[in-house]
C-alpha cells in the first residue's frame, strides 16, 4: 500500500508539473521563437526542441530527484492517513496520456515504414563521394525529390529525376543538406515530438521543423558558391513538388509550396561566413552554471525534500 | 491610422494629430478611431481627459484574419464547395510558378555575379604574375 501511495503520488506530481510547464511553454512560443531567431539556425533549432521537450525533462528530473526520496524519507510506512482521489485520477490522466503519446508515436512509425517500404520496393543503391556513414542512396520512382527517411538507420532517397535536374554540384550540396538531417537525427526527434503531443504547443514544432531545415541548409554549405547551389536545388525541386503534406517522420529538401521555400534561398543568396563560435568561453560558461546550480540544490537539498513532501501531503488529501 | 499606432506602439488623438494626421479634423481622427476601438481592433485607456489607444492585434494577425475571412466568404459564394477551392488551389499554383520563377532568377545572377568576380580576381592574380 505504502509503495502503491507513493506511485500515485509520484506520478501525480509529474503530470501536474508536465501540464503545466507545457501550458506556459505553449503560451510563451512567441518569446521563445523571438529568443531562437537572435543566434544560428542550428543553436535556434537546439534551443526550440529543448524548450518542447524541457516539460517532460523538468518533471522527470523533479520526480526522480525530490519526489520519490521525499516520500520513500519523509513519509511514515505504517501511518494510515486517508488518501483522496485526486491521485488517483491524475495519474489515470498521466496513463492515458502516455498511452495516447505511444499509440501516436507507434502509428506514426508504422504510417512511416510503410511509406518507406512503397519507395523503396523498386530502388536501387548508388553511392556519391564522399561516402557518409548512412549515405545509402537509394533511387525509386514517387518519392519525394530528395529526403532522409528512417528513424534508427535512415536512407538519403533520391527520385530518379533529381538526377537529372540537378548538375552535380547541386546534388551534393542537396545530399548534404540530407545527410546533416540524419547526423542531427531529426527524424527521431519527429518521433519524440510525436509521444508526448500537448495543445497549444505546435507553433514551437512548426518553428523548430523551419529551423532545422535551415540548420541542415548552412551545414550544407561552405562558401557562397555552395549556397548558391543549394539555393539553386531548392528552387528546381520546387517546382516538382505537388502541395502535400510531408511523409511521417520524414525529413525532405523540398516537401512544401514555393512560399515556403522562399525564405531559404533569400538566407543561401544572402550567405556569409559564419562566426566561429567562441567554444571555450560558452563551455566555461556552461560549466559554471552547472556548478552553481548543482551547488545550490545541494546546499538546500534536505529543506526542498521537506517542501515538496509537504506539497505532496496537500496532494494526498 | 493602425500603421501609425503599430509603428508607435500607441497614441492619443493629440498625438496622431501631431505626427502626420494634420489635415484631419481632430474629431474625425477621435471618430475613426473610437470605431476601430468598437471594432475590437484597438484598446483605449483614459489619460488625463483624453484616451491612448493601442492595437489589440497584431499586423500579422490582421492580415490573416482578413484572409480568413475572405476565403470563408469565397468558400460559402458557390453551392458546390469544391468550385472556389480549386480555384484557390490553382490561383496559389500560379503564384508559386511565379514566385519559383523569380527566385530561379535571382539565384542565376548571383551565380554570375560570383562567376565574374572569380574571373576579375583570377584576372588580376594573372596580371600580377
């Protein structure tokens, strides 16, 4: 009974915490975008999934470090205290938002390895140099022009006409573009997106998908040349691209109508050396703050223990 | 007179008047804008004896607002509802073609734009030598 308590309890604190901190991540999306636009893509794409994700961190993290020892140290085994149902009816909610979250998420993965095995039945593998580490190209009939598919081992699938529209400087700028998406794993951060789906929060994931294609873009390229290629690539694959919506869990070059792209080739044409970033100093930085941080929850550690179990108790009845 | 306040952030009457609204008559601009503020487009709170209005949304939101309402009332003209929405599908198409046209422009003279510098620097680098 005492471990079942301290389930319930556990479990309600997580959800009131993920709820909540969802609601204000979904109303702050606006500050948090304007936030992600001041530095690069890539440091704008890190910062705007971190931020989605940053609920579920924080209640985990919460529950795992406060919750659970507060009532595991704090609560008296054989006490008999009476117990309402406000647990039990939040972490009902918790499970069936999970089992939501899976049944998205597997969904997804099914609708995707079905699109994938309909594009790859009549492919066949060729390589480009450099060869990358998951760069099996692989060449069928419909798919989209160019796009990395897959969570765990994804493929770079190339349309048989890309081939020929784009010359071949082009191509490898479009493949790289592809092959940083597979390196990011940005497939399997769609995935994660898909588990833990909360209203109010898709202007964050439309934000950070954008980023991301953007991210993928400036790593693709080295010198204005290389971006005028890309940017060369995402317009002729434009125009072979009907207005569909994206395949699940799919990244493409090009999966969108022209307005869309628009803004792409503007920031290509617009290239410029970017800034070395001063890594010494940010990871400094970085360290700093763990440190103080980790200090001061260890300096009040036992004090927040008893806050939080009294915030339990208030839970409990 | 919205472009005003979201260009200022908000204004009185006074104020608009002041900044490039001197040929309207002080009660034509209060009129408009207690409109607007009826309209649910702009909030007002008193100062002193006069009100600072400010726009309740933002320009984005306006346009897009519009834009619904224009499609919804494209979309309710015809009894088939397919009708206007293939159109719409077509008009969006064409303008894509254009706007793929203009950008497939521009990225061809940036690219002769670097080809011509490589070829002055190149040029140069020769004439050196």
């Amino acid at each position: 009974m005492f471990f079942l308590r301290g389930f319930l309890v556990s479990c309600s604190m997580a959800v009131i915490m993920y709820v909540g901190l969802s609601a204000i991540i979904g109303a702050a999306s606006s500050m948090a975008l304007r936030v992600a636009a001041r530095g690069s893509a890539k440091s704008g794409a890190d910062f705007l999934f971190l931020m989605r994700l940053s609920p579920l961190l924080f209640a985990m993290l919460v529950t795992v470090a406060f919750v659970v020892p507060s009532f595991l140290l704090l609560e008296p085994q054989h006490a008999i205290e009476p117990f309402g149902f406000g647990p039990l009816l939040l972490s009902i909610a918790g499970f069936l938002g999970v089992a939501w979250g899976l049944g998205n998420g597997v969904g997804a993965l099914r609708r995707a390895d079905r699109q994938i095995r309909a594009w790859t039945i009549t492919a066949s593998s060729f390589e480009i140099q450099p060869r990358g580490a998951f760069l099996l190209v692989s060449r069928a009939a419909d798919v989209p022009p160019l796009a990395a598919a897959g969570i765990l081992k994804p493929k770079i699938l190339v349309a048989r006409e890309t081939e020929s529209v784009l010359n071949e400087r082009e191509l490898r700028c479009a493949l790289r573009h592809e092959r940083e998406h597979v390196r990011r794993h940005d497939n399997l951060r769609k995935l994660l997106l898909r588990l833990i789906p909360f209203p109010g929060t898709g202007t964050l994931e439309q934000a950070w998908r954008e980023a991301s294609e953007m991210a993928a873009d400036d790593a693709a390229v080295s010198n204005a040349s290389e971006a005028v290629d890309l940017a060369a690539a995402l317009v002729k694959l434009s125009r072979s691209v009907s207005l569909q919506p994206p395949a699940e869990l799919t990244t493409a070059l090009v999966h969108s109508p022209a307005s869309a792209v628009n803004s792409r080739v503007e920031r290509l044409l617009a290239w410029k050396e970017p800034a070395r970033p001063r890594w010494s100093h940010r990871f400094l930085l970085s360290c700093s703050i763990t440190a103080v941080v980790l200090t001061a929850v260890a300096s009040v550690y036992p004090q927040t223990l008893f806050f939080v179990h009294s915030a339990t108790e208030w839970l409990v009845r | 007179m919205l472009e005003a306040l979201w260009a200022r952030g908000s204004a009185t009457v006074r104020e608009l008047l002041e900044s490039g609204y001197e040929k309207l008559a002080y009660t034509t601009l209060m009129t408009t804008l207690d409109r607007l503020f009826k309209k649910g487009l702009l909030t007002r709170s008193e100062e002193g004896r006069a009100f600072r209005y400010r726009p309740r949304v933002s320009r984005e939101e306006l346009h897009r607002e519009e834009a619904r309402h224009s499609f919804r009332q494209l979309l309710d003209s015809s009894p088939t509802s397919n009708l206007p929405l293939s159109f719409l599908v077509e008009i969006v198409g064409e303008q894509d073609v254009k706007l793929l046209d203009d950008l497939g422009k521009l990225v061809e003279r940036k690219r002769r734009d670097l080809n011509e510098n490589r070829a002055r620097r190149n040029g140069r680098q020769e004439g050196g030598e």
